[in-house]
DNA sequence: TAGTGGCATAAGGAAACCTTATAGCTATGT
DNA sequence: ACATAGCTATAAGGTTTCCTTATGCCACTA
C-alpha cells in the first residue's frame, strides 16, 4: 500500500513550518538559504499538491489559514520521524564497537524485541543493534554461518550445533472481526469446532502453522484452512476485514484487541502453547553486550508484573 | 532549525519500506508503478543520500543490510506520519457529509482516538477524518473556531459555550524504570511519600499535571518535580532510562508494560481519577457522522471485553 | 506621499527523474 | 555442466522540476 499521490515533499513541510513560526515566506526562505521566490514556489507547488489553500497572501505578509494550520501540525509528526531518522543514520554511519547482531523470527522479532531492545539501548544508547528478521531456517542459517551473535525463534527446533534455552512462553489465540458472530459468544469454541471451521492462517512450514496442526493432530482433528497467508499483519487485516476467524500469536493482537480491530475467542480442548527460545553458537562465547541482552531478557520475564498492582 | 541536508524523498522510504516486505525492488516498483531502473536508481540515491548501504544487492535479489533494516524501521514513522497528513488534507479537501473534523488533547488522540476511528471507518469506509491534536486549551480554541465538529478533553474543563460530556475514565499511575528500586517493592507508596520524591511530570498547565497537583493538595501536600517534559513520550524515555519515578495516563502506558520497559507501582491515599470529556459546540447540532463516531464510543467503551475472555 | 518590506512573475539554465533497451549476474533444476 | 528464469545494473534520450537573478506590484507605515 503505497502512499496516495502526490506525496508532499519534506522540506517543503519543513519551509512552512518556519513560515508559521516567523510569519514570512522571505524570513523562512532566509533560514533555509534558499532565495525567496524559491520558496515562495515551493509553497505554491505543496498548496498544489495538497490541493488546499495553505497561505493568505492579501495581507503584504504570509498568513497562514486554518488549514495551514492543520497541515503544519500534521507535518510535524512526519518532521520529527524524519528528524529521528536522520540522528539515526548519522549513528549507523558512525558506528560501532559495541555493535550486537540479533535475528529473530518474525514474530519475536515484531512483538518482543522491540521491548527488549529498547530496555538495553536505554542502558546504554552506545549500544548499537541490527535487527534481521526471517523465518525459523533462516535464523538457524544465519546462526550457523555467525552472521549473529544471538538469535530468537519459536517453537522447540534445537539443531545441535547450537546452543538452545526457553526465553519466554507464549499461546496462539483465535480471533475474529468483532462483528462476527463469535465475537458476541460466551461459550468456548471446542477443539473439534474449530478443526472444522475454514481458519485464515499462516502457510505450511511456517512456526505458527505447526503448533496449531500438532495440537490437532494430537487429538485426532486435521486443520481446514479458508485463507494462507505470509504474514502476520497479513492475517490480522484479512480477519478484521471480515475473512472468518484467525489463529495467531497473542503478542501479535494485544493493541488490535485494545482498539476494538480484533476479538479473542475463547477455545477449549486444544492446548495451543509455544516456547520461544534463544538459540547461540556453541563454538563462539557470547559476547559481553549479548550478555547483557540476556540480562535484560530474563529480568523483564521475571520482574514483569500486570498493569493492575 | 531547517533539517539537515540532503533530506531523503519520502516516496524513496515508500520504496524501500516496499523492497524490505516484497523482497525485491522488481515487485516494489511493479507496486508502487514505476519502472525497475527507476525504483533501483531511486533507491541507489537514497543509499547516497543518507551516506548507507541498505541493500545487498550479490545474491541474485535485493537483501536489507543491518543499516536498511534500522532504516525501514525509523521510516515507519515517517510514513505513518504522511499518510495522517495526506488523509487529513483530504478530509479538509471533502467539504461532504462524510466528513468529520476531530479535535482532540494529546493522551486522548494518541492512544484512544485511533481505536475509535478505525472502528468507525470500519463501519463505512466513506468516511474521512481528518484528526487534530494539541493540549486542552487548543482544543477549546479549534472548537469554539468552529473548525470542529467535535473534541475531546482530560479533565472536567467545561467552557460554557460548549456541551460536554464524560465518556470514559482514566487515571494515573506512578511508573519507573525496572531497574528502579521501586519495581520490587509490594508496599504501596503512600501520598506523603509520594509528595516528597522528585518526580518526571509534565509541565504546569497540562491535564496531567493539574489532576496530579489536585490530588496532593486536597490531601495538604505539594508535588515534588525532579524534570518536566512537554509529553507523555518523553516523559515513558526519561523514566525508562532511569530519571526516577514518573506519573503518566495508564493509557499510554500499556504496552511499555507489557514490554517490561516500566513498571507500575501502587499507591495509596491519593486519587488519581479524571474523566475524558467529549466537548461540542452548543450552537450546531452534532452532524450525523458524529454522531455516529458518538455511538462507537458508547459501544466500544460498554462491549469492551478483556484479551483473557 | 514616499518608503519599506514582502510576494509574484519571467526567463534561462542546471539538475533530477523516468522510460525503454540491453547486458550481466545468481540460483534452480535438468 | 547447462539452460532457464528472475532480478538488477547501465546506457541513452527526453521530459519535468527546480533554482537563481531580475523586475514589477502591492500593502502597510511614517
């Protein structure tokens, strides 16, 4: 989903920003050295863009109509990203020693390591981290070839040339639009229902997937599948959007359920849990920043409390 | 303070955001409908602009480097920012029924409003909103303007030109760091205790910290202050990398929790509650879509059900 | 009434960008 | 090893965008 055109260009927000600040094109146009009647296109060319009357120029200086106004709030959100990018960049580029390469499978890597990250970084903002994300091979892959310090995956794969240990737990959980109408049931949906419902759910082989077919299988039931998707997201807009019921990861749906996307049905009979596990080369010692990553991670399960103390 | 030059074109973020999903800038362009030569210089010039190589390019398809990675991510507020700005404008553009202004103070349009417009937009996608956001005094401005339709507050201001209504509660909770000795400990924190350790608060004259000062002062007390930051995100930082103890909405905290960046600690002896007021203008009647947007409330806030059902 | 600061328009040249055509490279399968 | 399929880079040519300088008009102010 691409963005609608025409897209704004930044700096042209930037330029009416300052045009709101100092109340003149010129004076803008002066800060941002460039020469006035630059500027005073470049704002023509974004009211153009916008299609909305941004400035009133009857009055000898700029003025910013009520429009104006909205634009250049919204554009500071995009400033400040922008801002953030940039600082960002500028420290990639100058980078690092205490430099720490995770890979993660996608659903570790979209729900829980950003927390974890972010924790270690606000111990130490000299700490730089890539993140790679892929499926559960591939981070095996890039363990093996030491292309990572440390990896994350889910479910109970541990080849033997690497290192393994339970991390955290997690559950699949179905989900629905809220208004289908299991969205308004009280009773659990029972394991056998389930098996026989068509289910959006991620492709064959990948780790979501074979949770939810062993937990079948294990009591007889095979999965009838409506949609197969590569993604989490994936799934999640296909459900809201009125697909059937969804299974996927509980870390995966918490802030849909809070903003009314999505509702959790309850299941009974099928026990849909899942380790996410840390896995390490055997052959290297993990580094001292890793260490500390694996501090950070085993504080934040075991001093995590609920919001309600 | 202009953005530093060169400022990379956000349609380019587009792009790469759609490389990193697709897994090639073939299918990228094809999306984005532009020509492969075009997408592959567009996204060489953004690896000169920002000085970084995104993409690894000697395997056969376009792979993210550990750079492009953090990249994509950092854009994803860029974009997100955009495409608030783009709909906005549209909104502003359509002067039809189908369009609806909101106005609303910073907690409430960051962690409610979305929920609430996506569930509207969910029901009828026609729908345009375009969303406003600033502290309480502005909106009462933005309304009382009439450039409007409806806003919503914290706290119980309540201008008498204007209607006004409670819809939901909130309240607000003292945070810190895991780290922080307080995260261990059971005994709630009592008023006095609280009254006399510096505290990462907003600045005088916000909602919050008028609700805070209330509070203390009807038991005798003063409030300590230690930083005050102009926002709720900055103060969640400040407190995550160890300023000390900070109270916030616990709206805006939910998921910090939950990723074990803060901690919420009990107290006792002070009251802590302020409602979240919609505010209209009692000269025009609420347009029919706002209305609606008013039954979603109602809904969502009576029907919400927890995530463990 | 003159002056000052501010914005718009015009013209010319430079730079950026896109498209089509083409060639080279990598992985996959026979 | 060979061939095919899919992907990316480079080249050439044309269009569009954007900037700068020069100049005129307009609105406030003294």
């Amino acid at each position: 989903m691409p963005l609608i055109e025409p897209v704004p260009d930044v700096r042209s927000l930037d330029l009416l920003h300052s045009v709101a600040e100092l109340g003149s094109i010129r004076q803008a146009a002066l800060r941002h050295t460039m020469s006035q009647p630059a500027a005073s296109m470049r704002l023509r060319s974004l009211e153009r863009a916008l299609d909305l009357q941004l400035l009133d120029r009857s009055h000898g200086r700029a003025q910013l109509t009520s429009a104006g106004v909205a634009v250049v709030q919204w554009s500071e959100e995009v400033l400040e990203g922008m801002r953030s990018l940039l600082l960002g960049a500028q420290a990639v580029r100058s980078d690092g020693k205490t430099h720490l390469r995770v890979v993660a499978s996608m659903t570790v890597a979209e729900y829980l390591v950003p927390g974890w990250l972010n924790r270690l970084r606000a111990s130490d903002p000299a700490i730089i981290v890539s993140l790679q994300m892929g499926n559960t091979q591939h981070v095996i892959e890039v363990m093996l070839r030491g292309d990572a310090e440390i990896g994350f995956v889910e479910g109970r794969h541990a080849p033997s040339e690497l290192g393994s240990r339970t991390v955290q737990s997690d559950n699949l959980v179905v989900v629905v639009a809220p208004s289908h109408r299991w969205a308004r049931r009280r009773k659990p949906v029972s394991a056998l229902e389930l098996s026989t419902t068509p289910l959006v759910v991620r492709e064959a082989g990948s780790g979501t997937r074979e949770v939810l077919e062993g937990a079948m299988s294990s009591r007889g039931l095979t999965l009838t599948t409506s949609v197969e998707l590569g993604s989490t997201t994936a799934i999640k807009a296909a459900v809201a959007s009125g697909a059937g019921p969804g299974v996927v990861s509980r870390l995966a749906i918490e802030t849909d359920v809070q903003d009314g996307r999505l509702v959790v049905v309850a299941t009974e009979g099928l026990l849909l849990e899942r380790s996410i596990r840390m896995v390490w080369s055997k052959k290297r010692p993990l580094s001292s920043t890793a260490k500390r990553l694996v501090r950070q991670i085993d504080d934040s399960s075991s001093s995590r409390r609920p919001v309600q103390p």
